[in-house]
C-alpha cells in the first residue's frame, strides 16, 4: 500500500470506488474483496477509494480497523487506498484513534447531513487530522456544504489534501460554485466525484485533475483509456470511449448507484460481493437481468480491450 501521496497521485488514475464483499454473516470477505481489487489492478488502476459504494457508513466502527487492514493487505505497494471516515463526528473522532495506528495517507470524510455549522465542520476536520495524523479529503454532494474560504484555509493550514466535487448540475461545464472552488484551492487539487460521464465536461471545460468512479471496478482498462483521452484533449476519442460504460450507467441512475453496483459486479463474474450491508438491499428483481447483460458486456468489452 502506498504510503506517500502528492497531488500527482490524483491525476496519475482513476479512482475507482468498489463496493466491499461481504459474507452471509456480514463480515468482510478477503477472498472476494482481494478478487476485485486484483481485477481493478490488472486494469492498470492505481488508486481505490473506500466511500459510498461500499457502503462504510454503515461499517461497525468495532471492526473499521480489522476490514482497512484486511483491504491493506490485499492491494499492490504502489496502490493508493483511501479509506473513509464519519460521516458524524462522534464516529470519525473514533476512526482518527483507529488510522493514527495505521500508515494511511488521506481519508475522505463522508458528507454529514446532520446540524453543522462552517466553523464547527472546519474545528471537526482540523481535530481529526491532528488526532489521525492522516490529511482529509472533502466529499462535497450539495451547495453551501462548506464555505469556500474555509476550504481554502483548511488546505493553507495542511488539513485538506484535496476536494471530491459532486453537486449535480443541468450543465456541468456551467457551475460557478466550481469555479469559485478552482479559484481558490486550485483545479489539481479538486476530482470529479460521480463516475464517467460528468468527468468529460468537468476535465475538458474546468480541467480538473482526475475523476472517482464505480463502472471502473469493472472495466478499468477502459476508465483508463477515458482519462487518457481526457488529459490528451481527445476529446471525440473519449465520447466514443464513454459508450461503453452507458448500459450500466444508465440503470444504476434508475435503480440506485450504489445497489445496482453492488450487483453488477457480482453478475459479471468478477467476484460474489454477497450480501449489502445495512441499510441497504440488493438491486431490483426487476432489473436483474438487465444489470447482468450490462455488466457482462462491459466486462467482455474490457477483457477486449485489455488483449488488444
């Protein structure tokens, strides 16, 4: 596992945000986790974040430390792995203790909805870096989460590492919020934080540094080639690429991201992700069967592209 990151390591791969295999009795399963991480690997991608699609809101803070070691010890010495925290306080105070043990170099702190104010997320941030020793990455999901110049403070003064930037808009190349973000902390500081298709506007318009996705557990030679494509200006060549990921795309907007992923890895042979963990369930019944068909025809692709 990587111990020492810059800010070249956001931009050197994709981060791929695998959902976590569990077993029947809902513990980690290394077996099937050390599966997918292999496969996310062979695909030449460097960097896995632990987030949202495997579900580690829900992780028991009693075994938070045994599942990071678990990953830790199924990852390659040059991958990045980048567990995440909270997303309450109380929570994250108790991850710090856990992390200050271990040799991670950022963690990224899940978007709180609960009472906050800018002073009080910012203090929160800052006591978990100095009680951690690890930097904090921000994951923002809606306006006015965090003032701007309290991001822009909180990287001054070392504490935020970088930004993971997902507010949803009509038009992604049309978001002053992002642009008053970039003129503060700088675009090779902020990712693309919702998958393929909204990183080809945020990387060809905002020139951000890389992007987060979930379809690149599945193809990530072709996530790849994507970002390649994106940092070259080839930008017809990366719409010709973003084709490919737009069946699974498509139903994980319909059947929930997280859910259908979960799934689709599972249906695609790469590895049996077993159960959700709570609070969630598998994806739809009714959309089963076209998840598989998806998911086996990007891994196919992928597979075509790795021979080529």
């Amino acid at each position: 596992m990587k111990t020492h990151v810059s800010l070249d390591d956001l931009a050197a791969s994709v981060i791929a945000v695998p959902p976590l295999a569990a077993t029947a009795h809902l513990q980690a399963d290394a077996q099937a986790n050390g599966a997918l991480i292999r496969h996310i690997e062979a695909g030449g991608v460097s960097t896995l974040l632990y987030g949202g699609n495997a579900n580690v809101q829900n992780w028991p803070v009693s075994r938070y430390g045994e599942w990071l070691d678990l990953l830790a010890g199924q990852v390659a010495a040059e991958t990045w792995l980048i567990p995440s925290v909270g997303p309450d306080g109380g929570k994250a105070a108790d991850q710090a203790a856990l992390l200050a043990a271990r040799n991670y170099p950022a963690a990224m702190f899940l978007p709180f909805t609960g009472p906050r104010t800018d002073q009080g997320l910012a203090r929160g941030i800052r006591d978990f870096v100095q009680a951690s020793g690890t930097q904090a990455i921000l994951y923002i999901k809606s306006d006015g989460y965090l003032a701007i110049d309290s991001i822009e403070e909180l990287v001054a003064d070392g504490s935020l590492f970088s930004v993971k930037y997902a507010i949803p808009r009509a038009d992604a190349a049309d978001d002053p919020v992002l642009d008053d973000l970039i003129a503060a902390i700088g675009a090779e500081r902020i990712v693309s934080g919702f998958g393929e298709p909204p990183a080809l506007p945020h990387l060809r318009h905002k020139g951000l540094a890389g992007f987060t996705a979930g379809c690149v557990c599945i193809a990530p030679t072709i996530s790849q080639s994507f970002l390649r494509a994106l940092k070259a200006g080839s930008f017809a060549e990366a719409e010709q690429i973003l084709a490919s990921f737009a069946p699974l795309e498509e139903l994980r907007d319909r059947g929930d991201p997280i859910r259908v992923l979960h799934t689709a890895v599972s249906l695609s042979g790469i590895a049996d992700m077993g159960p959700t963990l709570p609070f969630l369930t598998p994806a739809d019944e009714t959309l089963r069967s076209r998840i598989e068909a998806a998911a086996r025809d990007l891994l196919a692709a992928e597979m075509a592209a790795r021979r080529a």
